[in-house]
C-alpha cells in the first residue's frame, strides 16, 4: 500500500512539503474549531458575557490560550503555567509542582497472596524508594495524555499519515522537553490502517492519506532518562466498527485488571481471548467473531528496552510457567482482528532498533561502521524510522542499515499483517505493579 518511491529530497522541497503540510492542518483545525463553534455558541456567550461582537461571521481562529473558556486542563498553583487550549503549548514539567505530576489509576494487586501489600511497611518503604522513577514515568504518561488528546481532535479523513505522525512527534517533544536521549520519543509513531495491525510508519515520499473508511492504530511512546510509556488506540470515523473498537478496548482492559505480581501471563491471554472473543461484528451483510491476534503480545519493559523479555500472550496455551514479578512494568496490548487472527511480516519496513550487543559485533563496512555511530548517539538501543535517519543528515543509508540488520547490530520490525481486506483494532496501556499496588500509568479519561 505505501509508495515505494525514493524521498524527493532538497531545502526548497522540504520547505514547500512544510507549507502544505501546516496549511493542511491549520485547515483541519480550523474546521474543528468552527463545528465546536457553532455547537457551543450559547454556552460560550453567557460564559462571556462581556465579549464585543457575537455576529454569526466572526472568524473561526481560535487563539490558543490558557483562559479560553473551554479549557479542560485545570487550574494550577503559583509557580505552575496552566496548559493552553485548543493547542497545548506549555510544556508538562511547566504545569505541575516538582514531584506532583498525575498518578494513574491504581488498584490492588489480584490474588489472595497479594492483601498484605497495600498496609505492609516494608512494601511501603521498597515503593518510597523508586520515587524518582515512577514521578518519570507519571511525566511520560501526561505527556502521552496530552499529545493523543490534542492529536485526536485534529485527525480526520483526508490528511496524509505522514502529517500526522510527524504533527504528533513535533508536539511530544514540544510537551517533553525533547533533550537528546533523556526526554523524547521511545520509538516511532505507528499508524497501521486496516489489515496492517502494527509497526507500520510512513517512510520518506510515503504519500498514503488518511480515508473515512480506514481503522488506524495509532501507537507512540514517550520516555524520560529510559522509563518508556508506550501506549496505543485505535482511531475509526464510521461507526460499523465500534463493535471491534469495544472488543479490543474491553480485551485490554481485562488485561489490565488480570495483570499483578505472581499472576501467570498464560491466565492474562486466556482471560483476554475469553473477552475479545465474546464480541461480533457486522461489515457488508457479513458476521464475524472478533479473534484475538494469536501472534502479537504485550511485555515487559526496562530502561531504553521497549522488550524487556517476557511476552504478555492475548490467547490462552502459551507462557504457561511465566510470572509477572514486583516492580515490573508491562505494556498490556491486545488486537483484534476480522481476518485468521495471525499476523506476518509484509511490506516495506519502516521501524528498526539497535540491539544491546549492537557495538561488540565485528563491521566490515566503514559506512556501516559511521551508520551505528550515529543509530547510537541519536537513538540508542530505542526503536527509530527510517526517516529519521534522512532527517538527521545520514541520506542513502539503506544499503548500509540492510548491513547492520545483516550483521545482526540492528533488528528490522517490519509492518505485521493479518489477511488483505480484514480490518485489525489495538488498545495498550503502560503498567507499572509497585510493592503495595499496581498503576495504570497511561489510563485517561479516553481510554
Ligand atoms: C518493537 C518495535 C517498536 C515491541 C510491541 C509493540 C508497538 O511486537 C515482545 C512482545 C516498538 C515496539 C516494539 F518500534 N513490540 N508495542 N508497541 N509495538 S513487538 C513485541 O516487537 S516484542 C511484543
Ligand atoms: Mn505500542
Ligand atoms: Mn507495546
């Protein structure tokens, strides 16, 4: 589906690129504003009762501001800087006091084994002591909450995917603070439509645009000094999928409940299926029961490893011995699927990551060699697109990163595709099981 064309790459064009790219959203923005305009037109005159003219023609530009009426970040203390609506602009670090920054939902720990926990003092004193840890984390994770509201106000039919992704990377690092490898992205901004359940991001020349008809996956990650929030929805216009939406939403929210300390992730996938597979949808006169994607898992992470090493199964029948352990962070993502419910590798890849031992492997290519020096200073041992690498000067590269993939430094994850024509949804949150009690980190009032 994408376009394999080479990137058309020169200042003049990237400028125009940028121009067209800030009228079409500006565009898609303005639209926004003016259906909430017309929508909210009695409210917002007795709320302001003072403002000059209410004539039907006043422009539809909304200046962002802290003030605007229908700002839903709440007001802060002396010494903070409250959010802006409808563009947020202040960074999140900004807005709350040194070590406040939002908790996620937090719930005990299931099983009969776990009750102790929420009172015990040695448990209390274990979780004081990663304090500095989960307040990163809580950053991430508002900084995620943030960017996916603002983006999901934005995003409709008619905008390239390239446009998105690169309007939601520029406003992470705008909310984050970006600064190099202590404040950024975690990896790229996936927006997999339809059949293409995951790591699917526009290449360079990459011209796909955005359909009513589409189910897109949009899943980014956000990380501070290596603590990683990788979290994911699912964005559809027409209604005739809301019944896979709500399969996959109640799948991963199932996960998130079954998910603590000394579970067995065989019972999470078998309690997930259990739910997702509870779920029909109709499309074009024909039933299908949603399937969980048997394949694809959720996981632990650690500090700049998107994969710590345990896989999370959304079936049941697999990691039969495996537990979830104290002080472990998971991301719990499940999909569904109107296909076989098994992803491949298909199409061009767009997402890569260094791997750990990347710099202890003999390189025989002097240019392949200069290629993991600059993978590793911008990126580590993150995930990274291709076209960031054409972004930060290393143009024609791809001979020399097939070499790195070759030589096993650098692992490809290729888009991963269930059957053409079948339609796939993903829910994810980022949990983290503390001594006394687990936290949905990445929980909002979205998902
Ligand atoms: C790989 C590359 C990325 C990890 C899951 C995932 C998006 O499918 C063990 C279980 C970002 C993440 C990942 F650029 N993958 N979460 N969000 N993709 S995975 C995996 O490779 S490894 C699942
Ligand atoms: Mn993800
Ligand atoms: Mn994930």
């Amino acid at each position: 589906m994408p376009p394999k064309k080479p990137a058309a790459k020169s200042a003049g064009g990237k400028k125009k690129a940028d121009d067209d790219f800030d009228a079409l959203l500006a565009a898609a923005v303005d639209s926004v504003q003016v259906v909430e305009k017309k929508e909210k037109a009695p409210q917002s005159k007795s709320a302001k009762a003072t403002e000059g003219s209410d004539a039907p023609t006043a422009e539809a530009v909304v200046k962002s501001s802290a003030d605007h009426p229908e700002n839903p970040y709440p007001e802060v203390e002396a010494g903070q800087t409250r959010q802006t609506w409808p563009e947020p602009t202040v960074l999140v670090s900004k807005q709350f006091a040194p070590r406040k920054f939002p908790t996620g939902e937090i719930t005990a720990h299931p099983l009969e084994c776990n009750v102790f926990r929420q009172s015990s003092e040695e448990k209390r004193a274990l979780e004081r002591a990663t304090e500095t840890e989960v307040m990163e984390l809580r950053e991430a994770a508002e900084v995620h909450r943030q960017v996916r509201r603002w983006a999901n106000s934005w995003i409709k039919p008619g905008i390239p995917l390239m446009t998105i992704c690169d309007r939601i990377e520029k406003k992470l690092e705008e909310l984050i603070g970006k600064d190099g490898l202590n404040r950024g992205q975690a990896f790229p901004t996936g927006c997999s439509l339809n059949y293409i359940a995951a790591h699917y991001t526009p290449n360079t020349g990459d011209k796909t645009v955005l359909t009513y008809d589409d189910v897109m996956k949009l899943d980014f990650g956000t990380q501070i000094n290596g603590r990683i929030i990788d979290s994911a929805w699912t964005v559809a216009f027409d209604q005739k999928y809301d019944p896979l939406l709500l399969a996959v939403k109640e799948a991963t929210n199932e996960g998130v409940r079954q998910a603590g300390i000394d579970v067995r992730l065989c019972d999470i996938g078998a309690a997930i299926q259990e739910v997702m597979e509870s779920y029909e949808i109709e499309l074009n006169g024909k039933t299908f029961q949603v399937k969980s994607i048997r394949n694809l898992n959720g996981h632990n992470i650690t500090p700049y490893q998107i994969h710590g090493g345990k896989s999370v199964p959304i079936v049941k029948g697999t990691e039969a011995g495996v537990r979830m352990e104290e002080g472990e962070l998971f991301a719990i993502e499940t999909f569904g699927s109107t296909g076989r419910g098994v992803v491949i590798e298909d199409l061009e890849c767009s997402h890569y990551m260094a791997l750990p031992e990347a710099s202890t492997i003999q390189l025989r290519s002097d240019k392949a060699k200069q290629l993991l020096k600059h993978i590793d200073k911008h990126f580590g041992t993150l995930a990274f697109a291709r076209k960031w690498l054409d972004r930060t000067g290393q143009d024609r590269h791809i001979l020399h990163l097939n070499n790195l993939v070759e030589a096993g430094c650098v692992l490809k994850c290729p888009p991963l595709v269930d059957v053409k024509g079948s339609y796939s949804a993903q829910y994810e949150h980022t949990i983290l099981l503390k001594p006394t009690a687990k936290e949905v980190l990445s929980r909002g009032s979205d998902y």
